[in-house]
C-alpha cells in the first residue's frame, strides 16, 4: 500500500485555483523532487500533504500510523530553548522512555509483575526504535549544517537567521518520521553544507519530497520529479536533468497532437461549410456531430519566462582590478588576507566560493570601496564600469514603486518601463508595486532589471539566483554566458559556476587562493593552482600530491565497476553480480576517505598561506 496518496486534489485562495485536480502517490522509499515556477503553488502543495491544510476538493489518504515531518521556509522555536534542546525534541519519547526504564529496572528488583515486564517490554522496544545513539546523531547534524560547538548552548533566539533556518532543518531531519517533506531545505547552506545534505538524503532509507532550486541536488538525491504547473501535476520517472529531456520530448508530442487536431479540426469544418446542403448533407451532418464530440487536445502551455539580455559591453582596459597586500574585514576583525598581488584582466570569469562568514560579501565590497582596506590597497582599471548587484538587495528603494526604481536608472516613458518590465515578468498594474510589498523573488528581478539598464563592462554579483526559481537561473546562466565583459560574483550555485567560469578563487581559514577550472574540476582536484607562491615564497599547492592521485585512480575504477556492473545486470550470475556490487562498495567507501584527506590537505596549504612569514608582525598577531 502507498504510504500517501493525492487524488483529484484542488486548491482555492478566493477566486483563483492554485491547484486542479492534483493526483500522485508516495511510496516507501521515494526520493521525490517537486519542481516548478515560483508562485505555482508547491508549498501550499507541501502544506496539503503534511496536514497543515485542507483541499477545497479531492481527498489526500495516509497509510495508518505514518508519521510525516515538515520543513517549513520561515523556522519557528521555542526563543528560550538552546540550540541543543531543540535538536533533542525529537527525542523526546525516547528519552522518556530511557528514563522510565531506569525506574523500572529499580522497582522490578523487588517486585517484577506481569504488568510491570509488559511495560518493560514495549518501553525497551519503544527505546530501541528511537536509537540509543541520539546524541551522536544530533552532533552529526549539527556539524554537517555547520553550527559549531559553541553555538549548542546558547538560546535560539541569538543565533542568526541563517543559523535559525539551518537549525530547523536540523530538527527536521532528525525525526522519525517516513516521509520528510523538505521546502527549500538548501537556504543559507554554503556548498560544504549542501554536499553533506546531498550525502544524508542520498543515504535516507525514509521517503521524501524536496523542493529546491539547485540543480546538482535535485539530480544527486531525487530519482523521481513532479512537476508542478498551472496547478497540474506531471509525473516523470525520472531525476532532474532527465526529467528536462523527458519533458521537452512530451511537450514537443503534445504540440503535435494539438496542431494535428487543429488541422483535423479546419479540414471537418470546411467540408461541413462545403457540403453542408448538397449532395453530402448527410455525410456533413455526421461529421460535425463526431466533431461536437470530439474531445479537444489542449495548446501546451509554458510558464512565462524571464527575458534578459545585456547589450555588449564597452571595451575596458587589459586590467580591470587590481588588489595589492589587500586585508579585507572590519576594524577589529580581518576576514580575508590576498595574495601579494591579484589581477581581474578584462575577459576574465571568476567564481569566489567559500564557507558561510568567511567574507565573501565582505571582499566584494572591499573592491567598491564601501568598505575601506584594512592594509593594501585596490585599484580599477581604465574604462570600467561596474554594475553591481548584492544578496540584499539594499540598493532598491521600498518608497519607490518598481516603475519609478526602473525611471531612476534610465529616463523611459511610463509605456516603455511596462514594456521593458514585461520580460521580467511584471505585467500590468505589477509596475505600480511599492518596493516594499514585494517578494524576495520579485526584487531579485527588479535589481536585474537595473543592471540591464545601467549597461556596465564589468559585474560584481552577489548570491545573484537567490530567490530564482531554476528557470530563472538558467536565464540568468544564459545571458552571463554571453556577457562580453568581465564577470566576478559570489555563489553557492555549483551548476551556475560550472557553466560560467573560468576561474576559482576560495576563501578558507583566512585565506584566498586562486585556482584555473570550474568547481567540479577544483573538487576532482584537477584545477591549477593560479598563485604558484604565497608571500615571500610560501610553498605552492602540489596539484600532484598523494591524494590527488589516489582520487584520480580510484574515480576511473568506481567508473569502470559501474560500467562492468551495468553490462553484467542482465546476465550474470548472482555470484559474480554480488562481487562486483561489493568491490564497488570499497571503492566507493574508499574515494570518500580520499576525497575528505583531500580537502583536509588544501585546507592545510590555504592555513600555511596564510601563516606565511612574510606577512607583518600585525597581521600575524590578526
């Protein structure tokens, strides 16, 4: 029996359907994705599924005794509690239960009554259930999300917003629930985090629906997607990427389907218009009554998608930027010590990439000079314009409405701003909106829209796909491809990287080193270490050492088994299918040892880096 199922399910917020006849089930098991525009309708969807809402129609079935557990976007705690308490509400039954055996163990020296063993029973059982390794558990969440050990102790009510919203998926992986339902699960993770998520739900036993807008997740962890649209569900057996495939093919079929029907359609009425009282009356009368009956294949509809487009970009200097002995932070805390010397040339596509606090925003506004160095010195090269846009969209004005923020940046007519906020997606009387009262995801687009206008040679951007649906970001992908200028922006987006780039520069332990490659190369270890020394000498990274070559070595034998693997499936016998599928096991087992000594060794170079000697006696007191 499927432990949930949706059939007919439909959703009204007063007179508009968000949702029509929506109909899916969830087996034990499933690793579902749940895709599809913003504002189409996926959380009130997740809502529906959990409980938390009602259908206006259709009905929504659960297995008996299935447990579903919710992660909501907006975290709600208990403000007096630790950080630790709360990952220990999942717990709670079986701690009481721990507890109670205790008790019992102590009364049933003296009196061990029938009742008293069967309670012993079902609590031990209960505690067994729930796991006596608790604690590991929680301290494995917990430096997974990257809340560090001094942070367990303190109220939730001081820690950040991004550390509040990992928590909560925290406690929401934590419980023993068989289906998760993950909305948005990725927000204010870095890419360390999320790779650790990919880990965990790769691994999950329990069934899932996750909604996200990173790509590598969704293919990494999913295995089926549904596609939610003009309040309609499509079923695709199938991960991301595939899923893309699968739909362009299903579209393109039902676009045929249609245009054949319509031919049909035309051809059935001429004849009728034609023949209707002559001769062929009557072979006219029984084809419109088959046409009247006919049952009408729809036009396929797509979702509206965002149309950007930068002009080419006004020819700068050969050196764009230029940062000398630069020591980017606050007066009292350095955040990021450079290079001795880094060069942006014109043309240049650079990634910066990092673990949350380590000060990417932070040097980004260094290179604007909205923060002054805290030693060395920056410099822009000759012609440069440089349009940027940051995560908090703090340059919008919320007094303004999105028609007078679009004026402020170029003169139009009220009639040009419509028409040019059309391919952002606003239309209508959306060019009349306060600043104020928008989503997240409809200022992202107002602050694109901005830098369309104001037409720079050079783009410094901030976490630009936060709040992007994927379409989105992949419009977005596509017109920084074509970009002609320079390009430096700050993401957790490994796809949006991969496809742009052709630098890598990661900030760790208070450090920056630059690499040649996308992300994937740099976490293959196959990227060149573009600072060849430090200060004063400081030894280069070995882009051959050890562990890099055991990677290597290890990822075309774990290619080569599943390829064995794959031709064996259907023919081999069980004996040789069971030694394959286990010497993949070590392999694999093998290549995360590796790839964990790996990142333990550049972390160890970017540490030496930055404990160069050569640094002054202040900096290294810093």
């Amino acid at each position: 029996m499927s432990l949930l199922s949706l059939d007919g399910v439909g959703k009204f917020f007063g007179a508009a359907q968000v949702l029509a006849d929506v109909s899916f089930r969830i087996e034990r098991g499933d690793h579902v994705a749940l895709v599809g525009a913003n504002g189409a309708g996926k959380s009130t969807l997740l809502r529906i599924v959990a409980g938390l809402e009602d259908p206006d129609t259709g009905s929504v079935s659960r297995a008996r005794d299935i447990t579903v557990a919710y992660l909501p976007q907006d975290p709600d705690f208990n403000a007096d509690e630790t950080l630790y308490e709360a990952m220990l509400e999942p717990f709670a039954a079986g701690i009481a239960a721990q507890e109670r055996l205790r008790v019992l163990e102590s009364e049933m020296t003296t009196n061990a009554g029938p009742d008293m063993v069967a309670e012993y029973g079902r609590l031990q059982a209960q505690v067994e259930h729930a796991g006596y390794d608790y604690r590991q558990r929680i301290e494995r969440v917990l430096n997974g999300l990257e809340l560090p050990p001094q942070s367990w102790y303190e109220p939730v009510s001081t820690l950040s917003g991004g550390q509040r919203t990992r928590a909560n998926l925290g406690r929401t992986l934590l419980r023993d629930a068989d289906i998760l339902l993950l909305d948005e699960p990725t927000n204010h993770l870095d890419i360390a985090a999320v790779e650790w998520l990919e880990r965990y739900l790769q691994d999950l036993r329990r069934a899932f629906i996750v909604v996200a807008h990173d790509r590598y997740l969704l293919d990494r962890v999913t295995r089926r997607t549904l596609e939610l649209s003009f309040g309609r569900i499509a079923e695709y057996d199938a991960p991301y990427s595939r899923y893309l495939e699968l739909r362009a093919e299903r579209m393109e079929r039902l676009q045929q389907e249609y245009e054949s029907q319509q031919e049909h359609i035309r051809k059935t009425e001429e004849f009728v218009r034609r023949y209707g009282a002559g001769q062929r009356s009557k072979e006219a009368r029984g084809r419109q009554r088959r046409l009247e009956r006919l049952e009408r294949v729809d036009r396929p509809r797509e979702e509206a998608a965002l149309s950007l487009r930068l002009g080419d970009a006004r020819r700068s200097g050969d050196i764009v930027l230029e940062a000398r002995r630069l020591v980017a932070g606050y007066q009292d805390r350095p955040l990021i010590r450079l290079p001795e010397q880094v060069t942006l040339r014109r043309g240049d596509r650079a990634a910066i990439v990092g673990p949350n606090g380590s000060g990417k925003t932070t040097l980004l506004r260094t290179f604007l000079r909205e923060l002054p160095p805290l030693e060395g010195s920056t410099r822009w090269g000759a012609q440069t314009s440089v349009g940027y846009y940051s995560q908090t969209l703090g340059r919008l004005d919320d007094s303004r409405t999105i028609l007078e923020e679009i004026q402020s940046v170029r003169s139009m007519s009220e009639e040009e701003t419509r028409g040019f906020l059309g391919s952002f997606l606003f239309s209508g009387d959306d060019a009349f909106k306060k600043i104020s009262v928008l989503s997240g995801g409809e200022r992202s687009r107002v602050a694109l829209a901005r830098l369309v206008l104001e037409e720079p040679n050079v783009l410094l951007l901030d976490e630009p796909t936060n709040h992007l649906d994927i379409a989105a970001r992949d419009a977005l992908r596509d017109v920084l491809a074509a970009f002609s200028g320079t390009l430096l922006f700050v993401s957790h987006d490994r796809y949006l990287i991969d496809a742009l780039v052709d630098q890598l520069w990661v900030l760790a332990e208070g450090a920056l080193l630059r690499y040649a490659g996308t992300y994937t190369a740099f976490a293959r270890g196959e990227a060149r270490a573009l600072d060849v020394a430090g200060p004063a000498g400081s030894p280069a990274p070995d882009r051959h050492a050890p562990p890099e070559r055991r990677l290597g070595e290890l990822e075309v034998s774990a290619v080569d088994l599943a390829a064995r693997l794959a031709e064996a499936g259907p023919t081999g016998t069980l004996g040789r299918l069971a030694e394959l599928t286990d010497r993949y096991g070590e392999v694999i087992s093998a290549l995360q040892e590796a790839q964990l000594e790996w990142t333990k060794s550049v972390r160890r170079q970017l540490r030496a880096f930055s404990d160069s000697p050569d640094r002054s006696a202040a900096a290294r007191r810093q």
